[in-house]
C-alpha cells in the first residue's frame, strides 16, 4: 500500500485509515507519490488533511466517497479553534489550508469533490465589468486580476447593494466613506489602486447603464507625479557582490545565478523571466528572446558569454528532466514553471541579503533600475534603452534621465555668488 511506502510509524497508519477519508487518503498518498513529492512533503499533507478526517467523524464513521466544498469551509472555519485546544502556541492554517487544496484537486480529478457552492451575489456585476475591461478598455490581463482584487472588496462593502439592479442608488457619499474605511489599513499605493480600480468601475457603470451620473468624479485623487522619484538600483559593482555571492554547489543556486545573470544583463521583468522557455534561446545565432509584458514589444539580444555560460550550468547541471517548456523550474518534485513574480522577488531578495548590500527596495526591479541608468550613464540614446527595455511609449522611459548626471551639469544653474555689502 502506498501509506507504507510513506510512514515508518504503523500508529500513524492505523489513524490515518480509521476515519471515514480512509480509502480516500489511501489513493492521495498513492497519487503523491506518482506526482514525484518528496516523503517529507507527503507526510506533511497527510498529517494536515488528517485533521480534516478527524473532524468529520471518528473510527467508528461511515467511509466517505465523496467530499463536499460544505465539509472544507465548515472545518477551515472550525479548525483555529479546534488546534488552539491541542495546545500547540503556533498557527498552522496556513500548512493546512494548503494540503486540502491538494487534497480537494485530487479529489476534483476523480470526480469526488463537489463544489456546489453558490456563488457571491456580486459576481454577474463584477463579471461583467471584468468583460468590459477587456474589450473595451484592451486591459491586460495582470490589470484585470488587480483590478478585479480591488472592486470585490469594495463589492463586498456594498453588501446586497451590489448587484446589477441596486448600483442605481449608489452615491458619491458611499464612495467617500468606503475609501475613509478602506484607507485605515492600507498604504499609499494599494489606497492609489484602489481609486484607480473605482474610477474604472463607476465609468463601466455609466456605459452599462447601471448609474445615472458620473461617479467616477467623486473617486478623490491621491496626487502622485509619474517622474517624481529617481530610479533605485544595483550599481554595477553591487550587482557583481550580489552574483558573487550566490553558492553554486547546489542545483538551486546554479538556477538562481542563471536568474540574476539574466536580470543584470538585460534588465528584463520578473514576468519575462517566468515566461523564457527553451525555444527562445538561439545557441546557433547567439540571441536570446524576451516577450512582451504590459502590452510592450518584445526584445530580441544578443545572448553574451556570462549569460551562456550560466544557463548552460543550469540546464546541463540543475534542471530537473521535464517536458516543460520553461527553462527555469521549482527545484523541488513536482516540478513545475516559477509561475508567480512573487518567487523570483523571493529570490533575489535572499540573495541581495546574503549579500550585505542594504537597499531600499531587493526585488527584480533594482536589476531593471540598474541596467536602465548604467544605459543612460554609457551614452546610449533614451530611443535604444526604450527598446531593450521593452517599453511601449518612449515616455515611460523619461524616468531614467534623473540618472543623467553630466547632462543635468549642463542646464544646472550656477550657485550665486554672495555679494559683500
């Protein structure tokens, strides 16, 4: 059985098997071991849904074929309770919570988790205005999935308001006092996203028919000017402290070299690096593709020798055998894509830590940043770095002149000179 090919300790078997998920625990551990997780993370899965086997019956249970969307939210509702009495002073939600979106995914595969639950009664509403985002506004998708963030929590706030019929009685006063809320627990730039997210709502609101005046006027302005900060970036020589630093003894270090290899070559985004498959290095032509983000142009280099040179150590050396196309993968089975920015933030931020180089901001950006002004500071024309850069409009480029500094001497006014009375 697949349980002993996991657990050395029969008692945890044996309690595994005795609630009404029995049989069906038996067959998730089987399918995590053919998915290629390690014991340590099976073992950990299997302990976390145990106690979702726990709370829906005792030994003495019927055995369960299916599982319901109703049995996991009333157990995740239950469960901060259920654990503080066991007596342990940390928080493992968030392990479990987890471990039954595994567990329920099996489930789904085959066809026993039913997921009958209905819907917000927001969600025609906020569907529609989604579709409006698309086709009319041409948003892209990473803007869809933001702005989608922000209108369900102002949706939420509305309550039963919040549906296609009752946007009409909507006012400038509700939108006042939701931002008022809203502003308590946010920060400068999710409160920014947000009115930004409303104005976009309450103009699709008035085409759609659903308002009456243009409430998109009422959304306050949080004043922010677009070239009012300098860019934030690794100098070269702490990019190099940064690479240096890197332990390539191990696979993961060989894949996280190649990353910042190709964040301080190229200044690309994260999303770039996520998306970059196997095909989009040219090893005969020495060139390297990176496709467009937000809309932007994609941008085909040169690939250099250090960069060569470091995915080849990965590829040859790290990279696990998969038929996925992306070139950089999770180090650890299953293996998959680095789907999320959020990881490759994780990334180099550790590393600029191990590092000792104290910056502001360690996500991917301070490689963009940095490349951009090293540009600027070698001569090369604003038109050249907006097309490495991949920027749409050259104006999103405007930015990187703050870094111009021999140019600023030029139009720098002189200090006066004190006169003597």
């Amino acid at each position: 059985m697949a349980m002993e090919q996991v657990f050395e300790c029969p008692e945890t078997i044996i309690k595994l098997r005795s609630g009404p998920l029995r049989e069906l625990l038996d067959g998730f551990c089987e399918w995590l071991i053919n998915q290629q997780y390690s014991r340590v993370i099976i073992r950990r899965h299997l302990r976390n849904v145990g106690h979702l086997n726990s709370f829906l019956g005792g030994a003495n249970a019927a055995t369960r074929q299916q599982l319901t969307a109703h049995d996991v939210t009333s157990f995740l509702r239950r469960f901060p309770s259920y654990y503080k009495n066991l007596g342990s002073g940390k928080d493992p939600l968030r392990e479990v919570r987890y471990a039954i979106r595994r567990f329920t995914k099996y489930l789904e595969i085959n066809g026993r988790f039913d997921r009958l639950v209905s819907p917000p009664h927001y969600q025609p509403l906020l569907n529609s205005y989604l579709e409006w985002m698309r086709q009319r506004q041409h948003a892209a998708e990473g803007t869809v999935v933001v702005r989608a963030n922000s209108i369900k929590q102002f949706l939420k706030w509305l309550g039963p308001q919040a549906t296609v019929g009752g946007l009409g009685i909507l006012t400038a006063g509700h939108i006042e006092q939701f931002l008022i809320e809203y502003a308590q627990g946010t920060g400068r730039a999710g409160l920014h996203s947000m009115q930004s997210a409303l104005r976009t709502f309450m103009r699709f609101g008035l085409h759609a028919g659903l308002i009456r005046e243009q409430l998109d006027l009422a959304v306050p302005t949080l004043r922010t000017y677009k070239l009012a900060i300098v860019p934030r970036g690794l100098s070269a020589e702490q990019a190099c402290q940064v690479l240096a630093a890197v332990d390539q003894s191990q696979s993961v270090g060989r894949r996280d070299y190649a990353i910042l290899q190709l964040l301080h070559t190229y200044g690309v985004r994260s999303g770039q690096i996520c998306g970059l498959r196997l095909t989009d290095i040219e090893w005969a032509r020495n060139r390297i593709r990176f496709h467009a983000l937000k809309h932007g142009k994609d941008s085909l280099l040169p690939l250099t020798a250090e960069v060569g040179s470091s995915l080849l150590n990965y590829l040859q050396n790290a990279r696990p055998a998969s038929a996925w196309p992306e070139v950089f993968l999770t180090c650890r089975p299953p293996y998959h894509p680095l789907r999320s920015s959020g990881t490759l933030f994780s990334i180099t931020s550790q590393h600029i830590k191990t590092a000792g180089i104290d910056v502001p901001c360690r996500g991917t950006h301070v490689f963009r940043h940095g490349f951009a002004s090293r540009m600027v500071n070698e001569g090369h024309s604003l038109k050249a770095i907006s097309d490495v850069l991949g920027h749409r409009y050259l104006s999103t480029t405007f930015l990187y002149t703050k870094v111009d500094f021999a140019a600023l001497r030029q139009v720098a006014l002189e200090w006066p000179q004190e006169g003597l009375a």
